[in-house]
C-alpha cells in the first residue's frame, strides 16, 4: 500500500534535514515505554515508520533484537547508516512484512498519524505476540514563549490539511475497535537544544514543508530565519532551547475470553453499499440486517437469510500473512469475530452477541465476488472461498433475536446440532 503523497515526497526529499534537525526523545519517555513494553534482551522489538532511526537508536541499549520498518528509501538509508545492528526492511504500517506473531513489542515514533488506522491496527495485531504490547510517541513544540508562537505560525501557514498528530483524529481507529486495551497515556518535558541551522532544518524536516517547490519552501524557511534574528528570546543565541510536550501512548492486544465457543466481537462494520465496510462505535441488529448498513447489490446480496455477514480476526490474519490485504470490513463483513473456531462452523449454528445482544444462526457461506479482487494477489478472491479455504470463508446469517452490538462485545457459539 502506497504511502500518504505528502510523506513520501517530504520524508524523501526532507531526508537530510530530518536528520540533522530532528531532536532525540525523551529519555524519560522512552524509559516509560521500555518499562511498560517489557522490551530487553531476548525481546524481539519492531520499530514501525522508523524514519532515520532517531527512537531505533535510543533503544539500542535495551538488549533487544530490533527491526526497523521504513517505506522512504532515503530515510531507510540514513536509518542503515546510524544503527547498523538493526535488521531494516521496506514496508508499510498497512503492509508489515513480518509473520504472524512474530514480535513481543511495536514502537511508533511520530508517524501514526499517518496510517490507515483500521488497516494499520490490525496489522500491528497479526504481527504481535499475544502477550506483546504496541507503545506510540509524539514529540510537540511547546508553545512556552511568544517566538514558538510565532514559529508555529509560520509552520500552520505552510500546512495544507496533511493528517497531523493534532486534534487525535489519529485515535479513531482504537476507540472503534476492540482489537486493542484502552490506551494508557503519560506526558514528559523535553528541550532541543540547537544552533539557528538546527532550528531551521527541524522545520525543513515536516512532510509538507520538504514537499514544497523550492520557491515557496524558501520563502518559509527565510521567515523562521528572521524569526530568530529577531525575537529577543533567540536574537544572537549561540544555542537555542526549543521546549517540547512528550506523549505517549501504550496498549495490549484485547484479550480473548477462554474457551472453545467464546469469543469476541472486535469490530461493527457497515456501509452505503459495497466494500470496505467501516467500523463504527456500534448500533442495532434488526431482522434485515444492521441499522446504517445497505447493500449496492440487493439481487446477491442482504434479506432475511443474509441479514448479517461475519468472519474472523484469525482469518484476516491468515490471509494478510500470504501478502493479500485483509483487515476487518475489507471483504463486507457486518461482524469481526475473534476466538471463535472458524473452521468448525457450520450452518445452524447460532452465536449470541452480548448478554442482551442479537441471536443469529449462520445459513451459508458468503460467496466471494468480483468487487473483492482488489485486495488479492492476482484477483484470487478463491483465497476466501469454501470450497478451498473453509477455515477463512465468510458466514452469512439470519437474526433469531435483535438487539444492539458493539467492539468488545462477548460471542457464545450455540451447537444445535
């Protein structure tokens, strides 16, 4: 999956830049996330959107086994160059190139505001243990003093509605799912401290500020420039002191309930019409299927006996392992299941959602079609299909009973046969 056009033209062009003006993390915040993380010696620890290797390299220390997704070339280079010891691949947030489960720790350091967050969750998922944990941090300027004001001014005025770490719309995708715990956050102080050069490659570094035409990228770093020369706080300072907000953010993939027919209900996904459906916070059940949900094809689709589609997490991450993309919604799912037995389905079963939830009964499976070929290695929407693969087929459902759902629900398999 291509990355956000603004941070694969910045973050390539801006690469030396970042470099050279990107100030490290918070000792303090980074020792919160080792501790929290268990990350050490005999932790295998994926760096996600590693960039340079500025978070890579304050874990080196740690003893663990490190390795460093980064999509843009020219910062995978610089990341090779400053932590040789770690392994470095191309990859996506939305596209690991890991196996499943084959990591105890994930660290994001100033990127997830640019991922599919749906997508990019669900990956995160596959390629953790169980047990593993998913630790995030973003380093802000904090607006302390009347210049940083002004500076972030000047930064705003050259934004364009790139996705950004402010206004959490980053957080959507963990509060519609129950992929992950809630997360737990905690804030640190930190300073850069730095030369007038360094002040203005830290603004040369942002996606869209690299991204611009030379002219314009010119005039705005001339801007900061003057900023410095003068305003009284940094007018003919030697080294100047930068203050930033540390947050970071910590979770643990959801716990599923014990036990061979209990599960859980990870996402609720709908749609106009076609797919992806995408997840929401939750709604109602009724005997034609899901309120905000239609179909774009009402001869195959939807009615009584198809009310309700569903599937698994465990397929999703099956078939994601393969090289095909898969994530809950992808192939028109209402329901994304986790724990359950999949393979060992049959029509007549009946699931129960929640203590009060909905009763449905699974009628058959759902037959893949052409409007799925998009996320399959060459168009193999077969890699979904009964007949091959019944462990990763879809259900569809009629509703016994309806009643609301939500991520985080508990699933029972009900045998009635």
């Amino acid at each position: 999956m291509a990355i956000h056009e603004s941070a694969a033209k910045g973050f390539s062009a801006g690469a030396d830049a970042y470099e050279r003006g990107r100030p490290d993390y918070s000792q303090q915040a980074v020792a919160t996330l080792v501790r929290e993380l268990k990350i050490g010696p005999g932790t295998r620890l994926l760096d996600l959107a590693a960039g340079t290797g500025k978070l890579t390299r304050q874990l080196v220390d740690t003893g663990a086994e490190i390795v460093a997704v980064e999509p843009v070339a020219e910062m995978r280079a610089r990341l090779v160059a400053a932590v040789p010891g770690a392994e470095a691949l191309e990859g996506t947030a939305e596209r690991i190139p890991l196996p499943n489960h084959s990591v105890d720790a994930v660290v994001v350091a100033q990127a997830f505001h640019w991922f599919d967050g749906v997508r990019a969750i669900s990956e995160i998922r596959r390629v953790l243990q169980p047990t593993g944990a998913l630790g995030v941090i973003w380093q802000s300027r904090d607006a302390a003093r009347p210049w940083i004001e002004r500076l972030n001014e000047i930064i705003d005025g050259a934004a364009a509605g790139q996705p950004r770490y402010r206004g959490d719309a980053w957080r959507a995708a963990f509060d519609i799912s129950a992929l992950f715990d809630p997360l737990e956050t905690a804030r640190f102080a930190h300073i850069q401290r730095g030369d007038v050069a360094t002040m203005v490659d830290r603004v040369a570094s942002i996606s869209y500020v690299a991204a611009m035409p030379a002219d314009r990228r010119a005039i705005v770093l001339d801007a900061v420039r003057e900023l410095l020369a003068t305003d009284p706080d940094t007018a003919g300072a030697e080294v100047i002191e930068l203050p930033y907000r540390a947050d970071i953010f910590w979770t643990r993939p959801k716990a599923i309930p014990a036990g061979p027919s209990t599960g859980l209900l990870v996402s609720v996904n709908v749609s106009p019409g076609g797919v992806p459906k995408l997840p929401i916070a939750g709604t109602r059940i009724r005997k034609l299927g899901l309120d905000g949900d239609a179909h774009a094809d009402l001869k195959h689709h939807g009615g009584p006996l198809q009310a309700v589609c569903l599937y698994s997490v465990e397929s999703i991450e099956r078939v994601a392992s393969e090289g095909h993309t898969s994530f809950p919604g992808a192939y028109g799912e209402n329901l994304t299941l986790a724990g359950i037995d999949w393979g060992g389905l049959r029509g007549g079963d009946r699931l129960r959602i929640g203590g009060n939830g909905p009763l449905l009964e699974l009628t058959d499976d759902a037959t893949p079609c052409s409007n799925q070929a998009r996320w399959f290695i060459e168009s193999d929407i077969s890699r979904i299909s009964m007949l091959r693969h019944p462990e990763d087929a879809r259900w569809y459902a009629k509703v016994i009973e309806e009643g609301p759902v939500a991520p985080g629900d508990r699933v029972e398999l009900i045998r009635t046969a």
